[in-house]
C-alpha cells in the first residue's frame, strides 16, 4: 500500500520510527548482549509475520516486506548500538570512589 497523500504517510512513518526506537531500547534492557539482538529482532518479527498473516492474510505487496526489511534492520543496528554502549561502560564498585588522576612523577 503506497500511500502518495503527504498527510496519510506521515502516521505510517511515525509509528514504524517509534516500533524501531522502542524495540531497540527493549533490546538493550531485555537482552542486553549485543549477539543476541539480532535472533530477538528476527523472532519479534516473524511474530509480527504470523499476526499479520492469521489477521488479514499473507502480505503480499512489495511495500509491506521492504518496510518490514528496512525496520527489522534499524532495530537490530540501533539494539547491538544500544548494547555495545552498555557492554563497555564501566561497572561501578560499591564503596570505591574514582580516583583523579595525579602527577606523581
């Protein structure tokens, strides 16, 4: 369904944005390894597949699997992003507080 009025695109746009950014930000609190972001995004959206397939039938336009190609793939980059930052951040300890650096030569 290509949609060519610029008013009706808009809430097409806006909520597949807002399923890639919170599917990512799920990720990186659900799965929080970035080598398991991709098997949880391919699973979330062969989910999708069924749902969608059992709803209204097998999707069958051109439009529906590059959308679902093009989301799949952002929330998969954007979640390994999202886990990789917090894989390398630092761990803080309890009762250590971070020491300044000091000349001491």
């Amino acid at each position: 369904m290509l949609v060519s009025n610029w008013h009706q695109g808009w809430p097409i746009v806006f909520s597949y944005s807002l399923s890639i950014l919170s599917g990512a930000f799920s990720l990186r609190y659900a799965v929080r390894r970035s080598k398991q972001c991709m098997d949880f995004t391919i699973t979330m959206f062969l989910i999708h597949l069924v749902l969608c397939w059992v709803t209204r039938g097998f999707p069958s336009t051109w439009q529906w699997w590059l959308i679902s190609v093009v989301s799949a793939t952002s929330t998969v980059f954007l979640g390994e992003w999202l886990c990789m930052r917090m894989e390398v951040s630092d761990i803080p300890v309890a009762g250590v507080t971070p020491s300044k650096r000091s000349n001491t030569r």
